[in-house]
C-alpha cells in the first residue's frame, strides 16, 4: 500500500468511505425493517390470541387440551415479539453509549482536556460495546424464535379450531361458522 501515490490513496480514501456510507445506510434500513416486522407479528399474534379468546367468551367453541395449546403456543410468539423489542431498545441504548466513549476516548488522543466527569462517563460506559453486541444477539435469537413459533401457531391453532369445532357440533348437526 506504500507504493500508492497520493492521488491513488486519495481516491482509495474516498472509495472507502462510499462503501462506509452505503453500509450505514443498509444497516439503518435493516434496523428499520427489523422493527416493522416485529412488530406486524406482534399485532397479527395479539389480533389471533384475542379472536379465538373472543370464540371461547361468546360460546361458540368450547375449550380443549389442543386448543390451549394452540393457544400457549400463540402467546409464546406474543412474548418472544416483547423479548425482541425490548432487547433492541437494551441494544440501542448500549450502542450509543459504545459511541459516545468511542468519541471521547478520540477526542482524548487527539489531544482535548477531558473534564474529570467526561473522564468518568468513559469509565461507566467501558463495557457499553460488550452489552450491546450481547444485547443485539440476544434480539435476532428473540426474532427468529418469534418469527418460527407464529409460523407454527397457525396450522396448530387452525387444527384445534377445527377440532374442537367437530367436536362441538358433531351432535347437534349445526355447521359452524368461525367468521
């Protein structure tokens, strides 16, 4: 790399920092979209516990082993959905205390005094860049379980519905009518 000459090392500079820019940009847009998806399968598994909650208050099924876990299995996409989110605010607020010592410690080496509580702000917040790369682990882990256990939620909540609803009209001869 000592061989470049300045304009060659310049214009490598400058190509580095598009590529900098560009992932920023894609990572921001991954986080963005991250939130949204969470977020509509929060909603979508909220929207289908309290549907088939309503069935069972109203009278129109009848409750069962499978349905209950049909239903278990629903919440557990409930919960994994408030793990992702709460972990990716743990995360947020980690990073940005990860930047902040980042940015003090190279203002430090660069040669600025540093006031004794800037000092101790770098101290609080050493191990900020740890937490936060657990924390965002811990959030993809909390989104893919998510993502997984709502997939499974359906077809196990559809089968229950329709087994219970076999069950519960079978005598009577009446055809059931979920919607």
């Amino acid at each position: 790399m000592n061989d470049l000459t300045n304009g060659q090392r310049m214009k490598a500079e400058e190509e580095a920092n598009k590529d900098h820019e560009a992932h920023v940009r894609w990572q921001g847009i991954t986080i963005t979209q991250l939130g949204y998806v969470v977020n509509l399968l929060l909603s979508f598994s909220v929207a289908t516990l309290g549907y088939v909650v309503n069935l069972i208050i109203t009278g129109q099924i009848r409750t069962d082993c499978e349905l209950c876990v049909a239903l278990c299995v629903v919440l557990a996409a409930i919960i994994a959905g408030v793990v992702t989110n709460f972990s990716r605010l743990q995360d947020f607020r980690y990073s940005a205390r990860a930047a902040r010592c980042r940015e003090l410690k190279h203002r430090g080496k660069l040669g600025e005094s540093l006031s004794n509580e800037k000092q101790a702000t770098i101290a609080k917040y050493e191990c900020s860049h740890y937490l936060a790369k657990c924390f965002g682990r811990v959030s993809w882990f909390a989104f893919w379980t998510q993502l997984i256990v709502f997939a499974l939620s359906y077809p196990i909540l559809i089968h229950a519905l329709l087994a219970v609803a076999t069950r519960t009209h079978k005598d009577s001869g009446a055809v059931f009518n979920f919607w």
